[in-house]
C-alpha cells in the first residue's frame, strides 16, 4: 500500500504540540500541498500550537483540547464527522498524541519506527516510517512524506507573516542596528541559560558590535523573572517585550532578527523556519538532533560533555533522543563560547 501511486483525497496530520516540533511538521504540509495540491489537508493540533498555525493556508485545523480530559476526544469525534481519511500521519508519540490517533478514520495509519515510538505508539499505527538511528527531527518528519511517496530531500517551510504583525514588529525594532532577539526560556527550565550570562553576551554584542539586544518570551512568571534579571545584569539597555506579544507577532520579530540566541525551545525552530540564523544553546540535548537546522553549525552544544559528565557515557552510547535534564547542565555552556558564534554569525551576514 505504500508509497502511494496516486494522490489521496484526504490526509490526516496529527502533530499536537509543542511549538518547536509543530514548526518541524511544516514541511510535511507543504511537500503535501506542492506535490497534491488537490489533497484535503485536515491538520489536528492543540490550542497553543493553533495560534501560531492558523495562518498557514489551504488547511483545515481541528484543536484538540489536551486539557479537556476523554469529554476532549468525544469532542474531536465529533468535529471530524465520521470522516474516513486516505492516510493519517502521526507524527507525534505521546499517549494523548496516540489517543488522538485512534479517534480518526483512516484506511493507512502512518506512525514513527520502533526505535522512535514510545507509549504503545505502534499499537494504533498500520504502517510506520523505515527505522533510522541518528536522524534530525526535520528530516524524521520529513520520512513520513517520503514513506508515502513524495519525493522531498530538504524542508520547504514558507511560514506567512501577517502585515499587521510585520507591523508589529517594525514599531518594536531599530531599524537602523543589527538586532540580537535573545529568547532565555525553554519550558525546560534545566535547558535554560544563566541571566547573567545571557546578560554577558548581550552586552558583548551591544559594545562590540552595536547590535541592538531585545528580549521575547511568553508572559509566564518564569519568562518575566529571567527577563528582569537579564537587564538587572546588563550594563547597556535592552527592549524587554517579554509577555508583551502574540505568537504572530513573535514571529514577526523573529523574521527581523539578524541573529536568534535562544535554547532548545519553540522561538529557535520556529526563527530557523523563517530564515533567521541562531545560535542554539545545548547541553540537555543534542543538537544533531534538535538543533536549529540550517543554523547547526552556530549551536553551542555540550551534549557529550553532559553526557560524560552526568550519564559516565559518550553521546553515542544514548537512546537517540535522550534529555539530560539535570539541574545545572547548562552551566557547561560558557560565555566565550556563544560570543564565538556571536562573531562568525555576524561576518557571515557581512557585517
């Protein structure tokens, strides 16, 4: 049955959260639409990940309230409509990920490997992607569109930005200096940096390089205290909107950023996805894996020193995919090492 010799009329992506990973399944949608623009696209994701998602054309978005509790999946039951898909793309593992799944109709059931899955994923799956065991969850997502028969090498994602979040973002910015957009938190807080030594680098790149420095993040009490700490460590102003925009509008500074100093969160995919290059800092997990895909070589990565450090194992001798969330591994990511990639960032946009 796969790949498929001719277009569906129906596909069924399952990608609920988070951000980052969502930003991933982009060009699974685009290589679909590219390649069989005539394909019904029914996209099932949660409330968060909608708001950044609904500005993508030509599909139609089912919100999975991952709250709700089972009243949620009668609810997604009954927005589907009894529909039966062609195929349903599950590219996502989790247990509510996988009881979604089983809520749709769908002739083909295309889930991850069996070294990837996890939860009984493949309980709900009728087919899953070839196995590999070192892959970047870009090009993960993107076997999901070569299983079924599309011929797609390196990821398309051709996010729309909105005027009036463009707007935004031109009312926030100088548009005179060279921005550093610096995005301290993860979700994570063992992926997160030091204020101080985020404050280090900015300062760095304030004098040295007369970058203007702007901080973003959501409105949680963890992304405002960072923030304040931040400027509180910095010599030189900042713009501090974290908790002051919309994830559209988020995007749009993201967009007008020269450079994204950010960790392993949503703001560094989505920035790599729309051309922005960043400046990943790793040491819970492996940027060869979950890095900024066009910006890997501007990551600061101190996966195998956590892991020697904090596993006694090389980084090779992990479950692909493992996260050393341990207090204090960030800590490994020193200062000099991201002013480093600060430097060859900007000579390579000529600056």
């Amino acid at each position: 049955m796969l790949p498929l010799t001719t277009p569906p009329q129906s596909v069924c992506l399952v990608r609920l959260s988070a951000l980052g990973d969502v930003t991933h399944a982009i060009p699974v949608l685009r290589a679909i639409q590219h390649n069989w623009p005539q394909t019904r696209i029914t996209w099932i994701c949660a409330a968060l990940e909608y708001k950044l998602l609904s500005c993508l054309e030509g599909v139609r978005f089912v919100v999975l309230d991952k709250r709700g509790g089972w009243s949620a999946y009668r609810k997604l039951r009954q927005d589907l409509g009894g529909e039966k898909f062609d195929v349903m793309l599950q590219m996502q593992t989790s247990a509510r990920a996988n009881l979604t799944g089983a809520c749709v109709k769908a002739g083909i059931k295309l889930g991850w490997d069996k070294y990837r899955a996890r939860d009984l994923h493949r309980l709900f799956m009728t087919h899953s992607i070839p196995e590999t065991r070192q892959e970047h969850q870009v090009q993960g997502h993107l076997s999901f569109a070569r299983t079924i028969g599309l011929d797609v090498r390196e990821p398309v994602w051709d996010f729309p930005i909105s005027e009036e979040a463009r707007a935004f973002a031109d009312s926030m910015l100088p548009a005179d200096n060279r921005i550093l957009l610096i995005s301290p938190c993860s979700s994570h807080p063992c992926r997160n940096w030091r204020a101080d030594r985020y404050a280090a680098a900015a300062d760095y790149a304030i004098a040295c390089h007369g970058m203007a420095v702007v901080l973003s993040g959501g409105p949680s009490d963890l992304e405002r205290s960072t923030g304040e700490a931040i400027e509180q460590a910095m010599t030189n102003p900042v713009t501090n909107l974290i908790g002051k925009d919309t994830l559209p509008q988020l995007a749009a500074l993201l967009e007008r950023a020269d450079i994204v100093l950010s960790p392993d969160a949503g703001p560094a995919h989505l920035a790599n996805a729309l051309g922005t290059a960043v400046i990943g800092l790793h040491a819970c997990t492996w940027s060869r894996r979950t890095g900024p895909y066009n910006s890997l070589d501007l990551c600061v990565d101190k996966f195998a020193e956590a892991a020697q450090k904090f596993r006694r194992k090389s980084p090779h001798e992990l479950r692909w995919g493992t996260r050393i969330e341990t207090e204090g591994v960030m800590d490994l990511v020193e200062v000099d090492a991201v002013i480093d990639r600060l430097d060859f960032a900007l000579e390579r946009l000529g600056h």
